[in-house]
C-alpha cells in the first residue's frame, strides 16, 4: 500500500494525517519547523495558531461555522477533540489555550503508530507518490516557486495581519469588567469571558487620530501599498488601521462596538466605544485583544494601545504584526477531490486552497485526508454533498467560486444550495439557518455511513 505524504504540520496538515492514519494508510509529515521557521510561528509544535486563540462560533445550529464544528466532530476529528479538550470560557464561542492545544495535537500525532514526522523542508513539488499540500498561507519561497512552475499561474497572495496579547495581571480592573456580550453563556465563566475596557467619545477620538497617524509596516518587493492597486487584505481580518482609515466611527461598528455590554463599575453610563479582550491561555494569565490585528510598528503599538483606558500600564506577551499570505487559485487548479489537475497525485488542503480560518483549513485537511486514503484503498469516496458545510467549502473553492475574483472564503450559508420553502429576508433567517443545519446533518451523517460502508 502506498505512503501518503503531507507537507505541512498546520491544522489542514495535523487533521490530514489524522484521518488518514486511522483508516490505516501509513502517513508522513513533513514539516519544515523547528529546522526552518516563519514569521509568524513561535514553537516547533503541530498545529500552531499564530493569530486568534478562537474557533469562532460553537452554535450548530444557527451558525454554519458551528456547523462546520458538528461536521468535524461527527468525523472523529482530531482537532475538534483537542480544541473541545482545551477550550476556555469565551461567551458562545469555542476558544482554547493556545499552547496546551498544539501540545496536545503533536503527541497525539506522535503517539500514532500510522504516522511518522520529519523535520525537513520540502522545496519542490513531487511528481510521483501520493502527496498534500497543506503548507497554510505561509508557504516557502521555493515551494512556492514550484507550485507557480507546475500551475503555469501566479499564486495569489494577501495581507494578513495578528492581534497583541497582554499580561492579565497588568490589566487596569478598576477600569475594566468582565462581562461577554449581552451576558451570552450558559455559566457564568462564559458569561465573563471578556475583559471590556470602555472609552469617552473624547477617549475614542484622540485613540483615533494617533492610530492615524502611527508609524506604520512599509512593504517591500513591490507590494502594493495604494490605488489603484490596493494592498488586498483579507476583509475578515483588516488591520484596525486599515479600518479607521474607511471611516472614523468604523471602529465604533466594528471590533469596538459598545452594545450588549453594561459597565461594572459605572452602569448608568454608556460606554462611547468599548475595546474587548479574550482569555488567551487556560490560567487566564494572557489575553487577546478582539479584533486589534495591526501594521502599527512595535513602538508606535504600545504607546497607542496604552492610549485606551484600563491598558495605561499593560505590558505585551506579543506585539501584532503583519505577514503575506499565499493561496492558489483553487477553482482553476482543483479537481472536485482536491486534486491539482496538473498533477493528480497531489492534493491540496488547507488555507493554501483559499479557505480562511482554522476551522475551514482543519476540515479542508480532514476531506483531502480521508479522500487520499480511499484512493490508496482502492475505493476512492465522492465528494460531501453541498448541503454539508464542508461539501460547500469544497464545491466552492473547486468550481463554485468565479476563478477571476477568487478571493479567500470563511464559511457561511451563502455558500449552501437555498432551504426550499423559506423565503429570504430577516425575519425568517433564523428558521432559514435551522432548516439550513438540520439539511447539513443529516446529509453528513449520510455521507460518512457510505464512506464507511464503502471503505468495508
């Protein structure tokens, strides 16, 4: 039986293997770290998150990432189960402890008896073999020159960028509270999930023109930095600069939105603008400042950010950042099963395909895992029904997707087939979503009972 091969040791890399392994194919990983670094990672450990500690929405049944967690969960996924294992309180969301997370992925990982890990870098594209692609957006120079060579087509890149994190215990509480938006939670950890620090309208306006005017990352190797040709960054995760520049209260209705949220220490008052922070670690000793992805330079960084109230003495674990990302144009490039057209023996997975998140590039790996394993089994299994969350991750990035403004995707409803019988419009989303999630678990359910009838 062949080996499958995988590049890449990120959440699509981790979920790949995993899947892959107990259907019983030997698996390799190959992953560049500790040997060969990136920007943005900081450990050797599988499965890293670089950028936010969150999962985003757990709610299955009106959320379709929620959903996309159901999937995966139903699946046996190993990322999923390690996330849920070492999750944190965070409202309605699924958030974890960064470190013990990716600690747990990797012996998880290392204990299988199905797979092995090398610490290499992989620089070209194998033409035999049965290989993923799970390399995430921070794909190497040289593999990515070879993938350009095999595609015949430019890849695609945008701008990404992280968000600081701060020590908890240099977090002014006699200014801030803890209180998740509109007390949403079922205990009360959840429902004080997030520190909130509020802000004047004199506050937000002087925060405003020194986020303005702060020194910011210059670009370089002829990166687009203005029109006509923007800088084309990911709209789900824009740098608070590139936000305040659309619009000065854009803050306001975006990551600083002072609604569903009542001020401890002052309930009569109504915050102008509110800036939140998310426990980042299980000890609660660091935590995540929402929405705050920044291009600032580190010491232009601090001084604003210590600009907002309760974060006058805060002291950084991490400073944010800016990084280019790399996708390729997955709907010109892949067959239905992930497959590079060009070269058949190779998948693609991952945030590399122009999924965006951990959870799309987790359950993208999953797919590409359990499809290459049939096909080393000699049973090869369709693609989910697009029903399914991930069925209409997949059609999207493989065909559903117009090729010239492919751009990367979280997945959301509007990426499903339409729920016969309901009628669009507000009033009825919530019936919609419902009927939307019901549809896409039987579908899955059905999917992996013929998968595993097939794989028999």
């Amino acid at each position: 039986m062949s080996i499958l091969h995988i590049i890449g040791g990120g959440m699509a890399g981790s979920e790949a293997a995993w899947q892959a392994a107990n259907s019983g194919v030997q698996v390799v990983i190959h992953e560049m770290r500790p040997s060969v670094g990136t920007f943005a990672h900081k450990t050797g450990n599988l499965a890293e998150m670089v950028c936010s500690n969150s999962f985003r929405s757990d709610d299955d049944e009106q959320n379709a990432v929620g959903l996309l967690h159901w999937e995966m969960r139903a699946a046996d996924g190993l990322i999923m189960a390690m996330a849920d294992t070492h999750a944190l309180p965070a409202g309605g969301a699924l958030a974890v402890d960064r470190e013990r997370f990716a600690e747990a992925v990797t012996r998880k990982l290392h204990a299988h008896p199905n797979i092995s890990i090398s610490s290499e870098e992989i620089t070209d594209l194998p033409s035999s073999g049965c290989w993923i692609v799970a390399t995430g957006p921070l794909t190497s120079a040289a593999l990515g020159d070879s993938i350009r060579k095999a595609t015949g087509a430019e890849a695609l890149a945008f701008f990404d960028a992280i968000a600081p994190i701060i020590y908890a215990d240099t977090i002014d509480m006699n200014v801030a509270w803890k209180q998740s938006r509109y007390d949403k939670g079922e205990t009360e950890d959840e429902q004080k999930a997030y520190l909130n620090c509020p802000m004047t309208r004199d506050e937000y306006e002087a925060f405003i023109d020194a986020l303005l005017a702060a020194d910011k990352t210059e670009f370089r190797d002829g990166e687009a930095t203005s029109t006509p040709d923007p800088t084309p960054y990911f709209d789900g995760c824009l740098p608070i600069e590139v936000m305040a520049e659309r619009g000065r209260e854009t803050l306001r209705f975006g990551p600083m939105k002072p609604v569903g949220l009542t001020n401890a220490h002052k309930p009569d008052h109504k915050p102008y603008a509110v800036v939140q922070l998310r426990r980042d670690n299980k000890l609660g000793t660091l935590y995540n400042m929402v929405g705050f992805q920044t291009k600032m330079k580190y010491g232009s960084q601090a001084a604003v950010f210590k600009m907002i109230p309760g974060l006058n003495d805060a002291s950084f674990a991490r400073l944010g950042g800016i990084h280019r990302n790399t996708f390729i144009n997955s709907p010109t490039l892949l067959d239905d099963q992930m497959r590079l057209r060009a070269r058949p023996n190779i998948r693609f997975a991952g945030q590399i395909t122009g999924v965006e998140g951990y959870v799309e590039s987790a359950a993208m790996g999953l797919l590409a895992g359990r499809m290459a394993a049939a096909e080393i089994r000699g049973a090869p299994i369709p693609a989910p029904p697009p029903e399914t969350a991930m069925g209409a991750l997949v059609h999207h990035i493989t065909g559903g997707a117009e090729a010239k403004t492919f751009q990367p995707m979280n997945v959301n409803f509007g990426l499903f087939p339409p729920a016969e019988g309901l009628k669009p419009g507000r009033r009825g989303r919530k019936d919609r979503y419902k009927a939307y999630t019901d549809r896409a678990k039987a579908a899955w359910s059905g999917w992996l009972q013929q998968a595993a009838l097939d794989a028999a």
